[in-house]
C-alpha cells in the first residue's frame, strides 16, 4: 500500500515535454498534489488484504467484514427468486417498484420519520437537499465543518437568497450570524422566507457531536416565529448512536422537530445508498426540484435489499452488542493513553493532542471517529509508524481538512478488540517517545523517526523526492 501511494506521489509533467498536451496539462494539475504528497489514489486496502488492523474503515458495526450482513442478504434475496436486479428506469418515470416504496416506508417508521427518500448516495442526497428545499430568498445557515457534498449542494446547486457559516459547534458564532440574519434579512424576518440551518450529528473528520438542542433553543429565542428549521445530515451516526442504531435525533427525541435528516447506508450499514427523512412536502420538492434525483436511475433492487437486510439486523437488536462494544472501546482507548506517562509529556510539549479524549467521562456517549493531533509536519510520520506496526489509521491533510489541521484519524469498529485497541494506544506512545527523544537530541543529529526513514528510504529507492 506504501509503495502504491509512494509511486503515485511521483511527478509525471516534466517527462511528458514531447506528449500530447491533452494529457500533459491534466498531468501538470496533478503534479501540483504530487508536489504535496497529497495526490488521491485508489490503493490496496492492507487490513483487507493482510493481517494488519483495520482502525480506518467505515464498516463500523463490522457488518460487511464478519459475514452478518451477507447471510442477511442471502436470505432476503432468496425470499424474491424473480427479482431483476435494476430499477429500469429514473424512479419518477419508469423505474419505481414496491419493494422500494416498502423498504422507504419501514426505514422512515425506524427512524420515526413520515417519510422518506431512496437515494443512490449520501453525497447525491445533499445535492438533492440543497438544491430543491431552500427557496429563493432563503437563506442557508451551516457549520463550518459540514461535508464537501453539503458545501457542493448549497454552493452549486441552491436557489437560497446567501449562506453563512458559523463556526464549528460555536453556539455564540450561530446566535451571532442569525442576529446578523434578523437585522439584515427583512423578509426572513418579516416571516415570509425561511432559514435552514446544515449540521451534523457527528463531525466525520474531528468526531466530536453537534450541539443540536442549543442551537435550536438559539433559533426559537431569536427567531420565536419558527421560520429556522434544521437539517440533520446523520452519516456517522447511523448505526451506532441512539436507540438500536437509530441516530443522534431519535436519541434525542427530537424526531418531530427536525424537518429533515440524512441516514447513510456505505458506513455502518455496510452497503451503499442513503434515505432522506422528511415529510410528504418535502419528499415532492425532492422529486420535482432536485436534478440529482430525477435525473438518474433508481436505486436498483439489490441496494435496496442489502439496505433492507442491514435494518432488518438493527430493528432485531442484533447490531446492539458491536454499538455498545464500540462505547467501550473508545472509552478503554481514552483512559489507556491518558494513562501512559508519556501522553502528559508529549501533550505538555505540542506533540500529540486528542481533544476527545478529554473530560468523555461527562458526554452521555463517546464517538467512534478519534482523531490523533500532532505538530502538522509529523502528521505523515505518525501514519507511517502505525502502518508499520500494522495498524491501519490514514492522516487526513488538506483539502479534506483545512490547511495546517492535519491529523490520523482512528475509527473504532464493533470486531476490533480490547488487544488491538491497547496495541494501537501503545504504539502512539512509542512513536511519542521517539518523537520527544529527536526533539531533544543535540542540533544536527538526525531528527527522523525510525518508520519515517524506513520510507524515505524507500522513496529514495523510487527516486521520489521527500518534501515533508
Ligand atoms: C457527513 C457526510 N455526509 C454525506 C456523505 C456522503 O455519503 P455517501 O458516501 O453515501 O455518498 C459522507 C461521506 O463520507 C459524510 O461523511
């Protein structure tokens, strides 16, 4: 996997001098993310392919790596011998079918919802939201950090009169930019435009939880008319958090106040596609104003059923025991680095950080997403330790996060163990340690950690130039 991502990283421009232009010109683009080490590549997944640990993936109730959810599968398919396994068609044309329709109406009913919508994708989904509920003159509120395809929908794709972000999980920033809303936007306060506001329930690159009842007590005070409704997009919370897997809002109990929410089905269920949860009204908006949706084909039956076979295991309480593992694990993950006289250390000096892992003892739940802070350059040197000590937890850089917030992210998983999640603390500590030994060696010795030479030199080898 190293080597894959090694090779790619290699610029290609400047041997392209006597090439075609088409490709030179797309190559010379590319070369710019090379020239980061930040070049995207489709590569072998190691925990799939080898003994090394999976603290990556979004498989994280474990249905698709323990074989659950393909039993399920299996059984359902064989309870419809004849299905064809396409839709046919776009679902507003030809391409509708009962099962779908059925498959809509008992996930909506999980999710205590009126209804809902099938969709080939999350990211579709958020195209569809924003380009078909806000209405001209509306105005978009939303965190900062909300999703690359939330971003995507609202930029590209909404009628809404502005938008204005607040700052991550800042109740103050939010009830700052909705009294700047109230002094500057007349007809919203008037009472005849309204404002969405786009949050998450779990953050997918920090893991940290939207204070969704304090922004809404926000709303109501300053906005008593109602014209501030939420969007909930729940694709990391889905599966394992609220009651059997139902999500950040049903834990909540706020199902009847959140006009609409987004399930994702690539993550803890374990198969593709999403469902948006509204009511009828906004269900018709969607099929008639968002282009994404009615100019596509229909999520095909076997989606469908996979879809259905993993709620089918929720519903059955048989997810309950990976959801509660995961709270566990986290927490022994937290309180076994903590624990280690170097986190103090290493802490003290800038090195590593990990907000969640602080005062979790008074959240009502811990998240599965973890993300591992350190200085921005040893980003890269902390993932190389962990995959060489077969623990599979990637650094995230820009542009997925904003420049200079580079971090590993560690995900947590219902099949990893109490071992695995030891192994792993200790190995963050280890690499801590070499790390505040190399910082406090005398000038001029080689200040590179030990895994990191290890793949420079075989950079070298590929004559690859080390920039980091
Ligand atoms: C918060 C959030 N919303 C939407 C999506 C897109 O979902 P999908 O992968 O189904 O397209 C993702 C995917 O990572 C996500 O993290």
């Amino acid at each position: 996997m190293l080597s894959t991502w090694m090779k790619s990283q290699k610029l290609r421009a400047p041997a392209m001098k006597n090439e075609s232009v088409f490709y030179r010109n797309i190559e010379e683009a590319l070369d710019v993310r090379r020239a980061d080490h930040a070049l995207y590549n489709i590569k072998e997944n190691i925990w799939k392919s080898s003994d090394a640990v999976d603290f990556c993936s979004n498989d994280l109730l474990s249905l698709g790596a323990s074989g659950l959810l393909r039993e399920k599968f299996m059984a359902e398919l064989a309870l419809y011998p004849n299905f064809t396994p396409g839709a046919g068609g776009s679902r507003m044309m030809d391409g509708n079918y009962e099962y779908l329709e059925n498959l809509e109406r008992e996930i909506a009913e999980f999710h205590g919802a009126e209804t809902g919508l099938f969709v080939g994708s999350g990211f579709e989904a958020n195209l569809a939201i924003f380009a078909a509920i806000p209405r001209p003159g509306d105005v978009i509120v939303y965190d900062e950090l909300v999703h690359a395809s939330s971003i995507e929908g609202m930029e590209k794709h909404s009628l809404a009169n502005c938008r204005f972000p607040f700052s991550h999980n800042d109740v103050e920033s939010f009830r700052d930019v909705l009294l700047n809303i109230w002094e500057t936007q007349t007809l919203v306060k008037q009472g005849v435009r309204s404002v969405i506001v786009a949050v998450e329930s779990i953050y997918s690159m920090d893991g940290d939880v939207c204070p969704l009842e304090e922004l809404m007590e926000a709303a109501a005070e300053i906005f008593p008319g109602g014209q501030v409704q939420f969007y909930v997009d729940e694709a990391h919370s889905t599966g394992v958090i609220g009651p059997r897997g139902s999500g950040f809002v049903c834990e909540l109990g706020l199902e009847k106040s959140i006009p609409i929410r987004l399930h994702t089905f690539g993550k803890a269920i374990a198969s593709a596609g999403a469902i948006i949860l509204c009511n009828h009204t906004v269900k018709a908006a969607l099929t008639n104003f968002a282009r994404s949706v009615i100019y596509t084909t229909a999520p095909s039956f076997i989606v469908a059923a996979s879809v259905r076979a993993g709620y089918k295991l929720l519903k059955d309480g048989q997810t309950e025991a990976g959801q509660k593992h995961i709270q566990h694990l986290v927490k022994h993950f937290f309180k076994t680095i903590t624990a280690d006289p170097i986190w103090a250390k290493a802490s003290k000096a800038g090195a590593l950080s990990c907000p969640l892992a602080e005062d979790w003892e008074e959240r009502a739940f811990v998240t599965h997403i973890v993300p591992i802070w350190t200085r921005p350059r040893y980003t890269y040197w902390l993932m190389f330790h962990l995959l060489l000590s077969k623990f599979c937890a990637y650094g995230v850089e820009y542009p997925t996060v904003p420049k200079g917030q580079s971090r590993v992210r560690v995900t947590f998983h219902a099949n990893n163990t109490e071992a695995e999640t030891d192994g792993l603390a200790q190995s963050i500590c280890s690499w801590a340690r070499e790390m505040l030994d190399l910082e406090e060696a005398e000038a001029g010795e080689d200040r590179i950690p030990k895994a990191a030479r290890q793949v420079y030199s075989w950079m070298a080898d590929e004559a690859i130039e080390v920039t980091h």
